[in-house]
C-alpha cells in the first residue's frame, strides 16, 4: 500500500522580501553586526551579501569595520525608502 503524505509548502521570499526584511532588520538596530544579520534574517551568508552590498550600492546602507568586524547601519536614504515602501 502507498501512502501520500501532503505537504504545505511555505510561501517562497522573493528576493525584494528579503531585501526589506534585512533593511527593516537594520533600521530597527541602528548598527547591526554582518553575523547577528544573518542569524536575525534566517538568511545563509551567501544570500545575505549580495543582499546587502545591493542595498549599499542603491545608497540605503553603509558598511563599515570597527576592531576587524563588519558592521552596517541606515542612511537617510535608506530611511525615506522604508517610508516611502
């Protein structure tokens, strides 16, 4: 006898979801460490970078290092565009 198991599976994030939820994420913070990023995102690192150098090349992060870590904050831009959304 074969057996069908149902399985829901969870609505897909589009790239853009993740986008905003990482910029929600540091607007939240205000400062915020590359590593509590991806442990707060649920993101692995190799989604969360590119993420993140998109959002710093559209102006609405910056990066920064402080004692060897990477850290990111909000600019205004970054602000306006949560406003705005």
């Amino acid at each position: 006898m074969m057996r069908i198991v149902r399985t829901m599976d969870a609505p897909t994030e589009t790239p853009n979801d993740k986008a905003n939820k990482i910029l929600e994420l540091i607007r939240k913070r205000g400062t915020v460490h590359l590593r509590r990023i991806i442990v707060e995102s649920g993101l692995p690192f190799n989604e969360a970078l590119p993420i993140l150098k998109s959002l710093e090349e559209k102006g609405l992060i910056e990066e920064f290092k402080h004692g060897g870590y990477t850290y990111y904050k909000i600019t205004d831009a970054g602000k306006d565009f949560i406003e705005t959304e």
